[in-house]
DNA sequence: AGTGGAAAGTTTACACTGTCAACATTGGGG
DNA sequence: CCCCAATGTTGACAGTGTAAACTTTCCACT
C-alpha cells in the first residue's frame, strides 16, 4: 500500500503495532524481542535493525503511546466549550487513556524503559504537555507575591491529573468511593476569562 | 544480637536490607534473585524460602518502603505547626523521599512487580495515606452541592502530590522553574481551622 | 546492463534471569 | 536420643537481550 523499500514489507511499523498490541493484551511483563518479533513472523534479532535495542523499540512504543495520548485528550474539547469545561475535558481524556491503556501509560513515564533523551519522545511528551498547558492559561492558583504563576498552574494541573491517574491504575482508589476528575479540581480556583 | 533462630542467621531482614541496597545503588534493573541472594553470602535459591518468589521479596520491600516513607512524612510534622504548614510538610517528605530514593518510590507503586493483595504491604500504604488523610481534615476543595468532600480532598491532595513526585522523578519537569511542592498547592483553599 | 555495497534478516552463541525438583544440613521438640 | 521440619544447596530448564558472523535482497552508479 505505502511504500515497500526492502524485501519483507514495512517491519518497523509492524513491530511498533504489534509491541502495543502485546502491551495492551499481556502487559509490560509479556512485552519482549523476541515475543514481538515472533509475532511479525521474523526472527528475534530483526529488530535491532530498526530500533537498536530494546530500550530503543520500547521508546518508539512511548512515543507513539504520547501521540495517542493527545489525542484523547483533544478528543472532548469542543469549539464552544468554556475554558472550564475544556480544562476537564482534557484532563478527563488524560485518566480515560491511563485507564484504558494502563501497560502503555506505565511505560511512557517508566525512565527506566523509555529513553527521554531520545528527541522524537522529548517532542510527544511536550505536545501532551501543552494541551494542558495550553488550556490553563488564565486559570490562576498562584499565591500572591510568587513569580511563574502560569508555570505554576501547569506544574500543579499536570501533577493532579497525572497523580490521579497514576493511584487509580496503581488500585490504591478502590478502597474509596469513585470520583471523576473534575469532582477533585477545586471550583474555587478557577477565574473567568478577561 | 537479635534472634538466630536457624544456623546461618537471620536471614529475611539480611535479604531486604540487601535489596533495598541494591535497588538505591543500581535502580530496579540491577534488582535480581541471586544479586541479593549473593550479597548476602547464600545461594540463588535460599530467597524462596522466606518469600516464595521473587514477587514476593519485592512485595516485602515495597512493605519496608512504605513504612520508611510515612516516616519522612512525619519526620517535618511540628507540634506547634498550623495545618497548613503541617500539610506541606508532609507534602514535602512525600515528594523529598520518592526523590532521594526514586527506585524504592517506583517499586511501590507498581502493581507489576508488587503483590497489593497482600495484607502487610496493603496496610503500610493504607498507613502513609491515613497521615495525609488525618493533614487534612478541616481543609476543603469541595464544590458546593457534592457529597464526599473529605475524600475528595484527600483523593486531591493525594493525587497532586503523588503526581507531582512521579513526574519530577521521571525527569519531566526539568525544563521547567523549580517550584517546591507548597508553591504548587493553592493558597485560596486553605480554610482556617474552627 | 552489470556490479559493488549497503540495508535487512537469519543464525548461533553467550551471559543472565526466575522457577523448580531433588538433595544436604542443621537444630529443636517429642 | 532421635526424628523431622525448617533452611540452604545444587543442578537443570525455559526464557530473556545482546552481539558477531553470515546470508539475502535491492538500489545506485558506472
């Protein structure tokens, strides 16, 4: 269909899609080599002609994982939406991908696994990052006197969110009744537009 | 000097002391069976009798993380403090902690590699939770007209924190100003205690 | 047209991992 | 005193990522 320009197909895609789609079947523990590699039908040392190493693959998977993940995120905003009402959506769509994707979101932020030197990850992370980003403007939480008050809103959304999603994978939320993300950022804080 | 109850020691407290050393020293990936069964001096196969598995001596570990981290929780917490300044005390020894030990932190929160089933690691961590829980009651981020307001404070504070650490940790945060984690949390939803 | 060489994939080997079964050793309670 | 359960060892096994040597394919250039 695309472009074909050696003798097998398009591996790299093909390993990138069927690391995700063991990711999602069987977890960061039945993610290897050779499982990914056996499922494109070559041999287990094919990768390592695309992605270098594991950590290597493993990081395109992440940055594939951030491309999706902004996705979801822009998914619920609408045109006529408040600020307000944008800045849960987004946030919404940031813990409905954590928790539909939980082996893919654990791998994005593992340093471990993922290279974040690595430029093209570096530039997924920070496209996610400023949706969020993005969005926040004119919300204010700062206290007053303290510079950065925007950095800090961010900082303090992205921390939230992340946190929420991150316990509630983690299963440290059963114990306690359910609460959409929204119901936790305070109402108080927020400011109306200028 | 304490209990030596079998002919090689006391072994058990030798294995977690071992790999929460090897795991500060050389991250989870330098974490195995037989490193920390070497260092104690034993063969590969002698942890299986006091943890079962390697699941297990790790689930333990998280145990002993967790107790380690309520202590830096408390260890700011000042008798004449006001609970605000309580508050970001504790906040404070939850994110200095997951920074200075940021390979125990991901251990403990890692439902791949932790057994939350078991009884003794679901208590300590119920444990840390309970000391921000207790923090902060009488502060509220309630909206009007939603029930549970305490446990969405707590799932708030909680969530931001926890956030904040893991996102610092996973080097996310490096671009951007240092900010401590009281600059983060707002001031306008501070109530004073009646 | 034909050839050289780089890209893509395979094979083989190696060190390492966790788990398991069979075996050795020890120490304490009948 | 002696047996037995707890503790620890040995060896084997399937599985992992990595690296080197090798083979196959295809493209570019003369």
């Amino acid at each position: 269909m695309t472009s074909r320009p050696y003798h097998h197909g398009d591996l790299k895609a093909a390993l990138l899609a069927a690391g995700i789609d063991i990711l999602e079947a069987q977890g960061l523990d039945g993610l290897s080599l050779r499982a990914i590699a056996g499922r494109c039908g070559v041999s287990h040392s094919a990768p390592k002609n695309h992605f270098g190493s594991l950590r290597g693959l493993l990081t395109a998977i992440a940055t594939e994982g951030f491309r999706r993940h902004a996705q979801a995120m822009c998914e619920g905003l609408g045109e006529t939406a408040t600020r307000q009402q944008r800045l849960a959506a987004a946030m919404q769509g940031y813990a409905d991908f954590a928790q539909a994707n939980p082996a893919l979101f654990q791998l994005m932020f593992s340093k471990q696994h993922c290279d974040f030197a690595d430029p093209a990850l570096l530039q997924a992370a920070n496209a996610s990052y400023a949706i969020l980003a993005d969005i926040s403007t004119g919300l204010d939480w700062a206290k007053a006197g303290l510079p950065d008050s925007q950095t800090r809103t961010q900082m303090m959304l992205w921390s939230l969110v992340h946190g929420y999603a991150s316990l509630r994978n983690a299963g440290l939320f059963d114990r306690l009744p359910e609460h959409p993300i929204g119901y936790i950022l305070p109402a108080s804080t927020y400011r109306e537009e200028s």
